[in-house]
C-alpha cells in the first residue's frame, strides 16, 4: 500500500507547508472533473487527512507488515459482536476477467500476490458501519455523501448478512443480488466477503450521483 507521504509525493519529513501544497495540487489534479476518478481522489483526500492526524513514517512500516491474510489457525478470535471481513477490489476482479460469482472468487485473490489496499481481512466491531472499519483500518474506499443518497460506495456482498440501516436508492433487484451501501451497512454474521468499489456495476452507474455534487465546496476552497 503507498503511503500518504507517497500518495502527495512528498517526503516523509515535509513541514506542514508543503503538504498542504502538495494535497492542493494532488487534489485537483484527482478530481473527476479535471481527469481523475472518483476513487483517486478520495485516495488523496484520505492521505493528506492521515497525515494532518499525525501519521508518521513508522506508523507506515508497521501497516505494511503483514499484507498477507491469516491462515484460518491463526487468526485471533472474535468477540460475539464482532465480524471478520474479507475484502477485495472489483476493479481487480475486472481486471482479472474474475467474476463476483465464482465460487473461488477469494481463494484466487488470496494467491494473486495482491496488496493490502485491493485484497485483505479486518475485524469490525457491533457500532461501526462497513465503511467506517474500513477506514479506520486505513483503507480508501469509494464514497461521497456517507448518507446513502449517492450509491458511490456500494459495495457486493458475497458471503455473509449486512443489513443496511435504511434504503431509499437501491431497488431491490439489487439488494437482492447482495449489493449494499457500505456507508449504511453493518454485518451480522460473523464471517463476511465483500468485493468493494462496485460502484461502475450495471445499473449502479445510473443511480450514481457524481462526486463533484458533494465536494464543491471543497474544492473551492
Ligand atoms: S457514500 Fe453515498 S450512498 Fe454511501
């Protein structure tokens, strides 16, 4: 996984006025509207905010030492409330001519040699919504309103329950193929699989609301 110092190109030891230099830029050159993607500039945003909370270079080597998934006798146990989740990026599935319904979906991820930020596991306690976990275990995922108005951060389960909390955007052909909003969802069972970023799947693009809609006044700034 590149690290915030190298998402804005910048070294480890930048004073503070050189970040924010480098994240003005950065992040202007990763919106959409200036050739960017939705995905690449949430990836800059969400590294110059780590390193404003105090991310260091030995915060960095500790994240990426162990990018490999547990084998199952390894793994700790989990408390009742609490779900392991296995993630992996669709854009690698697309990439991969994999599809989200191949049995050995994950079982061909985990031997692809993929990185920490497209293919890995974490833990999510009982009061986190899947995309708050996610970030918390420093991963960028897709997203823009965290209301479930924009359908950015859908994502697809494909082993486990994730309910969602509410659901005014996704007709039930959807729900019903196990697409939720990660924003919105949090697992019940305590093992779960999920291929994120599906944002671009058929259907999911017309419901889309871009991200430009919720980041203006951002970028103004
Ligand atoms: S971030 Fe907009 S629906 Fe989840």
């Amino acid at each position: 996984m590149a690290s915030p110092f190298d998402v804005l190109g910048i070294d480890p030891d930048a004073d503070d006025e050189t970040v924010e230099d480098a994240y003005r830029a950065r992040v202007k050159e990763a919106h959409p509207d200036h050739g960017g993607s939705v995905r690449e500039f949430q990836t800059v945003r969400k590294a110059y905010e780590r390193i404003r909370d105090g991310y260091d270079a030995a915060d960095h080597a500790e994240e990426t030492a162990d990018p490999e998934v547990p084998e199952e006798a390894e793994r700790e146990a989990l408390d009742p409330d609490e779900t392991r989740i296995q993630y992996l990026d669709y854009e690698v599935v697309q990439e991969k001519g994999w599809q989200l319904t191949d049995d050995d979906l994950f079982e061909k991820a985990a031997e692809a040699g993929l990185g920490t930020e497209e293919f890995g596991e974490f833990v999510i306690g009982s009061k986190q919504t899947l995309l708050e976990a996610a970030e918390d275990h420093g991963l960028v995922w897709p997203y823009a309103c965290r209301g479930g108005a924009c359908t950015n951060c859908a994502v697809a389960v494909v082993e486990g329950e994730m309910p969602m909390s509410s659901n005014h955007i996704l007709p039930s052909s959807m729900t019903d193929r196990g697409i939720r909003l990660s924003c919105l969802t949090a697992p019940t069972s305590q093992e779960a699989k999920i291929v994120f970023n599906v944002k671009h799947l058929p259907g999911l693009d017309d419901l889309r609301l871009p991200l430009s809609r919720f980041n203006r006044a951002e970028l103004d700034d």
